[in-house]
C-alpha cells in the first residue's frame, strides 16, 4: 500500500503503507485493478479476511468495508 487513509477500514483493519495485498477473500490479487475490482464486488461491513506481505513476511488480517458515503449536494443559484 502506498497510502492508508486515517480513520479508514484499512487503518483500523491494521493495514501499514508498504504492506502487500496478496488474497482477498481467498481471491489472489495481482495488481491495483483486480483488487479494485474485488472491493466493489464485496458488500459493506463483512468481514473480509486478508493475507498481505509486511517486509516479505506473511500475515492475516480482516477489513470490514464501509457503506460510502454519498458526495454533499452542492446547490447552485439559479
């Protein structure tokens, strides 16, 4: 991971910057999109386990995706 978000499910599922993605839910991720793609397919607030790589050494984690939050409404004058 490049960036983790402070407050966020990857924050609290105890992810670090530098950490490696390798399964999410049992699924092999080999790059940015396919995790992506994995994310969306995952409903919100399951528990999802992870395997990552910290400093080439194997863990496991669990992430609880959150419902996004819709963007505020801006209203414009007429």
């Amino acid at each position: 991971m490049t960036n983790v978000v402070a407050d966020s499910a990857a924050a609290e599922a105890g992810l670090q910057v530098g950490d490696v993605i390798v399964k999410l839910d049992g699924q092999a991720i080999d790059n940015f999109q396919e995790l992506a793609d994995a994310v969306a397919l995952t409903p919100p607030e399951q528990p999802i386990p992870l395997e990552i790589e910290r400093d080439g050494t194997p863990m496991n984690l669990t992430v609880s995706l959150r419902r996004a939050e819709p963007p505020p409404r801006i209203l414009l004058p007429p």
